[in-house]
C-alpha cells in the first residue's frame, strides 16, 4: 500500500502538511466538534495533484504525522501504510471540482448537525454569520458514504455560494477554505451559529439581517479586518 509521493510533490512541503493536518485534528476535539473517531481534516498539497488526509478510525490521541495519508485526486493512496478516511472520495471530488480549495474538514458537530438531521439551512441573522459565511449555512442532499456522491453533493451546493460550509442532509457539516486551517475555522463557526441561532429560536423568531448590510459586513471582515498585513486565512 505504501509508495513514495510522486516526483512533483516536495517531500518537505508533504512533511509539513502532515504535521499540520495531524495538529489541526486536536483543535476538532478542542472546539468539542467530534466524538470518538469521527471527522477528519485533509489539505491540498500545492503544486501537486495530491492531498493529506487522516487515517480511517484511528484515536485522536494516536494521531501522529506520519500516520498521515496522502492520496492523488481520485482518492488513491500514494504514501501511506493504514487506510485513509472512508470520506476520502468525497474529499477528493471538492479538491478536483474546487480548484481554489486548499483544505476541507468534516464533522458531525451537534448544533450543526442537528439542522442538518431537520434538513435545513442556519438563516444569516447574526453579524458573526454575515461576516464569515456571507449568507445562510445551506444544506446538500442526503448522500451515502462509499464513492463520491457526498463530494458531488458538497461541490453543488457551495458553488456559486460565498458560505465556506454545508449541513448535508442527515449527515453533518463539511467545510472548505483557502487552505485547511480556514477550513476548520469554518468548522468551528459553523458550530457556534448554529447553537446561537437554536437558542434565539427557542426564545422567539430570529430577526432577518437586510441583505445589503450582510454585503457590508462580509465584505468588511475579508478586507479591513484584523491588522495591517496579517495573514488571516478564510474560507473561499
């Protein structure tokens, strides 16, 4: 199963990624985004038709770098001594389709996953949620794990959308950026809407954010927020 990456792909840069993508597994359990096993991160590696993905049911606190996988674009294993993610194709299929996708995470968070499992959107009313997602979290078709319909479901529904994550129908939140720590920032916002946005239901009906003030502040947190030169990855 094991195989050296191909010639294109600079052992350094796969080595650094390993050790990112194994590290930003410990902020998922961190941010309380997963249980056991479930969830993973994977990052595209630049200049390469390859990501790094986790291994498939590993603990949390078995992670290490170099237990990472890298597979090409159709999900195929290419350095790598345990199986991959069983949402390896799903995470292959946005890197092929999303060509400016430099890191996707998948988790079953509750809030999130819970208006997934009622198969609708977390409704843009809070500024937090204008100002990372743009709109609405929207919601993908109910799809199987095992080949690439969860990819084609993730890639239909976010493109052409400025939301950096989707509830799949039944399943849970997948969440891309520009690379994967924006990717799991994504994740973890998606997470803390989603709770607000269900406790403000319980008290009542949310207020509506007029679409051209959600312009504004979407706009203003990609470009003037944070300090003068600072690099602050986002979702794409």
């Amino acid at each position: 199963m094991s195989s050296s990456p191909p010639p294109a792909a600079d052992p350094a840069v796969v080595a650094s990624l390993r050790r990112q993508v194994c590290d930003l597994h410990q902020d998922l359990v961190r941010y309380q985004l997963v249980v056991w096993t479930a969830g993973n991160v994977s990052a595209r590696v630049p200049g390469a038709d390859l990501f790094v993905i986790k291994p498939s049911g590993v603990d949390y606190d078995r992670l290490t770098p170099g237990a990472m996988i890298v597979c090409d674009l159709d999900g195929t294993v290419v350095d790598g001594e345990l199986s991959p993610s069983s949402d390896t194709a799903a995470h292959a299929y946005v890197y092929r389709h999303l060509p400016d996708v430099g890191g996707v995470v998948h988790t079953h968070s509750t809030y999130a996953s819970a208006w997934a499992a009622r198969g609708e959107p977390v409704p843009c009313v809070l500024t937090a949620m204008a100002d990372e997602f743009g709109a609405e979290i929207p919601v993908g078709p109910f799809a199987l794990i095992g080949d690439d319909s969860i990819g084609r479901g993730i890639v239909e529904t976010l493109k052409g959308h400025r939301s950096p994550a989707v509830l799949m129908q039944s399943h849970g939140v997948f969440t891309i950026g520009g690379d994967a720590r924006a990717a799991v920032k994504a994740a973890v916002m998606c997470e803390d809407v989603a709770r607000t946005v269900h406790i403000s239901r319980q008290l009542g009906e949310p207020l509506p954010i007029d679409r051209s003030a959600i312009d504004r502040l979407h706009d203003r947190y990609r470009h003037v927020y944070g300090q003068p030169g600072q690099s602050t990855p986002r979702g794409v």
